[in-house]
C-alpha cells in the first residue's frame, strides 16, 4: 500500500489564492441574488446591505449576508 503526503502548506496557499475567492464569489452570486429578490423592502436599506464575501475558517468559504440589524 502507498502512502501519501499531502503538503498542507501548498494546499493552504492553493484554497487562499485570488483565483479560488474568485471562484466561491462567481458560485455566491446567485445565493446573493435570491437573498435580495426575497428581502423585505420596507425602506430599502436591508436589501441594499446584502453582499457577498469570502471568508476564511478552517477553509475558504463564500458567505452571503448583511451587517444591518
């Protein structure tokens, strides 16, 4: 049986490269657009906030979401 070693250094870099945010932003953007065609339109601003970003736990991650109570 062969063994493997993963560089976890490479693949760290790899999931934090330009082009990998790129990527996750490119798959949130309908995730963003459904968020803003169902949000409440009282005055506006809610649905104005909403935006997508990336965001990095223990992976690279794209999150959709508003920072207005």
């Amino acid at each position: 049986m062969a063994k493997t070693k993963l560089n976890r250094a490479a693949i760290k870099a790899m999931l934090n490269a330009p082009d990998v945010a790129a990527m996750l932003l490119v798959e949130a953007a309908p995730v963003l657009a459904r968020a803003q065609a169902g949000a409440p339109v009282r005055t506006g601003e809610y649905r104005g906030s909403l935006r997508a970003w990336v965001d990095h736990t223990d992976r690279a991650v794209a999150r959709v979401g508003s920072d207005v109570d």
